[in-house]
C-alpha cells in the first residue's frame, strides 16, 4: 500500500521555489520585452519591426537557455507577438476610420458637380438675355 503525503510535508519547498522563480522571470521578461518595444518605437523604429525583432530575440533565447533564463526569454517573445497583434489591430482599425470618410466624401462631389452646372446654366440664361444682346451688339458696332 502507498504512503500518501499530505500538504507541504516532505521536500516540495525546492520544486515551489523553483516554480516561483521561473514565474517571476517569465513576467519580467515580458515586461522588459514590452519595455524594449516601447523605447524603440519612440526612438523611430516601425512598430512592426520592433515587435518583429523583440519576438525573434525572445525566441531563440527560449530555445538557447535554460532555467529562468528560459522562462524569461519566452516572456520576452510573448510581448513582442503581443506588440506585433496590437500593431495589426491598430491597422485595421485605422483602415476602417478611413472608409466612412472617402463614403462621406462621394456626395459632396456630386454636389460640387451640380453647382458647378447650375452656374454654367445661370451664366447661359443671362447671357441669352436681350441686355446682353444689346452690349454685345453695341460692342460689335
């Protein structure tokens, strides 16, 4: 019959401490991958570039080390795809805030166009008109 060990009792404080710090790495790899992002988007590189890059970096770190080191990297890669789907997000939504706009844009032309013939139909009317007749004729006298 097997012994079952109960709570914290016999040597699980190594393994949760380890636990622990890989966590903790992991979320301060993402955070300092975000952080890298942020800092090389406001020196002027494209975000997608950053984001591209940060990702990679992260990645190969993840493969490459160990540990928390590991743990790290991959948080690092994981802020760097989140940067990369933000920036994609922010895209498409600037694409849609252009569309109702060049729609809003099509009937002020076909406004623009009737006005202008409007006037070229006002300026043929007065000129058809006898005054105008009279001037021009007087004029060619």
């Amino acid at each position: 019959m097997a012994k079952f060990r109960r709570g914290n009792s016999g040597g699980g404080g190594r393994r949760s401490n380890t636990a622990l710090k890989t966590a903790l790495a992991g979320v301060a790899g993402g955070a300092a991958g975000a952080l890298a992002g942020a800092l090389l988007t406001r020196a002027g590189v494209s975000a997608k570039v950053s984001a591209a890059g940060i990702t990679v970096a992260g990645a190969v770190g993840a493969m490459t080390l160990t540990g928390p080191a590991r743990a790290a990297a991959g948080g690092c890669a994981a802020a760097g795809a989140g940067q990369m789907a933000l920036s994609w997000l922010a895209k498409r939504q600037a694409a849609a805030a252009v569309a109702p706009q060049i729609v809003e844009a099509a009937p002020v032309r076909q406004l623009a166009s009737a006005d202008i013939a409007r006037a070229f139909s006002d300026a043929r009317n007065q000129m058809s008109s006898s005054d105008y007749d009279e001037e021009i004729h007087h004029i060619i006298r």
